[in-house]
C-alpha cells in the first residue's frame, strides 16, 4: 500500500514511517500543510494519515480539499485531541477513522488495512474476479483454489489492476504505485511491462484467463472485454 503520512511532530512521522515500511508499505510524509497539498496535487495514495494541527494550516482544510477533488484515499486522522466535537467534524468532512495519540503503531497499522479493505472491497478480506481470488489478509493469490506465487511488487499491481478493473491504467500510473514518489527518477517505465509479462504467465500457467489488455500509447487494463 501507498501511504501519506501528514504529521509535524517529526520523531512520530519518522517512527510510524518506519514501523509501516517494515510491514511492507510505501511511505510519503509531509510535514506542513503546504507540504501535503504538493504531494497530493501530483500522486494518489490508498490511505491518508491526517495530524489535524499543522505549522501553516488546519488538517480539516485538506479534508475539504479531498472531498472537492472527488479523492477516494482512505483517511484516518491522528490527533492529541480527544475532542468528540472535533471527532463528529472530521469524520463528517469524509475521514474513515479518528485515532488519539499516544497509540501502539500495531494497532494504526490494523486500522489502515481495515480502511483500505472497506475502501477497495467493500469491507471484505478478499477479492475475487472470476477464477482469481487475492486474500487482503494473507496477501495471497489463488485461481481455481490453486496457489499462486507472487512477488510482492507483483501481489500489488495485480490487487491495483483487478481493484480497477475495466479502467485503463496508464504506465506511469502503474509504476508510481509500485515505486511511490520515487517514480520521478525512473528512466523509462518499460521495466512495467515485464512485471505485467510475469504476472500474465504465472496466472495463466495454472489455468487462469489473460485478463491484461494492453492500450496502445497508454498502458493496460484489466478486463474481460
């Protein structure tokens, strides 16, 4: 998963970067409320860890920002304020969770991965198109009860592609979830091709459809069509 982490208090933004890296994540922070807007104007996240007091403005602002640009990240606010007031406002302006500082990073990282599922399948622990069935949980792909062995890069462009399925998917789309930010410094984003060649061949290698379509100029989409 890709994850913004909105947060001033730097040794905290540096802790739960570094506990959400270690689970397997990819991690943005911003520090500054100048900061996330940048951020958020050029890449999209699958969850938004939102400190609602920033140095130069309010993290109720960058809800309203989400909301007017129709984003569909998952938000959870983290606040030193246990303020049922504030709770009712930020979750009425969109957030999909409320967590009081000090918390166990176990506990946030649980949080997250019940947002993301409730946000890309509908509160279910797996996901299933046709003969492919990928478990959130296990991070585990089957086709036909049969295992498939994924990478990790692999296991998420394929949760990507099949939690858009039918939208065409744009390279630089693809490999920015893949690398996060750091997708600027790539020289050339053919290197996509061959992880959607991998997963192409060990899907079908144990009896699945090729569901990869490819758009020429653009990239590839998942699709039955």
């Amino acid at each position: 998963m890709k994850i913004l982490i909105i947060e001033d208090e730097l040794g905290l933004q540096r802790s739960i970067a570094q506990y959400l890296l270690s689970q397997g994540n990819l991690c943005s922070q911003a520090s500054t409320y100048t900061e996330a807007l940048e951020r958020l104007a050029v890449y999209e996240y699958d969850c938004i860890l939102l400190d609602l007091t920033l140095p130069d403005g309010e993290g109720l602002q960058i809800l309203n920002y989400l909301q007017k640009m129709n984003r569909t990240e998952g938000v959870i606010i983290i606040s030193a304020k246990n303020s049922i007031h504030q709770k009712i406002e930020g979750l009425s302006l969109g957030a999909d969770d409320y967590l009081v500082k000090p918390f166990h990073l176990s506990e946030l990282n649980a949080r997250i991965l019940a947002v993301v599922r409730r946000k890309s399948a509908h509160g279910e622990r797996h996901i299933e198109f046709n003969e492919i069935r990928i478990d959130l949980d296990a991070k585990e792909v089957h086709v036909n009860g049969k295992a498939v062995y994924l990478t990790k890069k692999e296991f998420d462009l394929l949760l990507y592609f099949v939690s858009n399925k039918g939208k065409v998917i744009s390279k630089s789309a693809a490999v920015e979830h893949i690398w996060g930010d750091d997708s600027d410094m790539a020289d050339s984003f053919d290197f996509i091709y061959t992880h959607i060649k991998n997963i192409r061949k060990k899907l079908t290698d144990v009896g699945s459809k090729d569901y990869f379509q490819s758009v020429y100029g653009i990239g590839y989409k998942f699709t039955e069509a």
